[in-house]
C-alpha cells in the first residue's frame, strides 16, 4: 500500500487550526489585489520595453 505524504497538507491543517488563515475575499482586499496586479503589469511592460531597448543597443555594438 502505497501512503501519500504531504508536508503542504501537514502545514495547512496546522495553520488553520491556529487560526493563522484568513480569506482574501472582502471588497477591500479584493480592491488591493486589482490594484497590485495593475502596478505589476505597469512594471512588467517597463521591464520589457528597457529589456528590448537593452537588446537592440548590444546588436548595434561592434566589439573590436
């Protein structure tokens, strides 16, 4: 027979038994989720765009 382990159940349980979980569901929290996913997309295309910027400079480099 074959026992499944699984220390992420293990910490689960015992987290929720302290009471140390809470659920993100209040409008308030759901607000700061919508507003953090916006800040990171911002970033994430800034981090793009530099990154493209970044490439097309080294492609014009002539090393010597």
């Amino acid at each position: 027979m074959i026992k499944k382990i699984s220390r992420t159940e293990a910490i689960n349980d015992r987290l929720k038994k302290e009471e140390k979980v809470t659920t993100l569901d209040k409008k308030e929290h759901i607000d700061a989720i919508v507003l953090m996913n916006e800040q990171l997309d911002a970033v994430r295309r800034e981090y793009r765009m530099k990154d493209r910027n970044s490439q097309n400079t080294a492609a014009q480099v002539i090393l010597s």
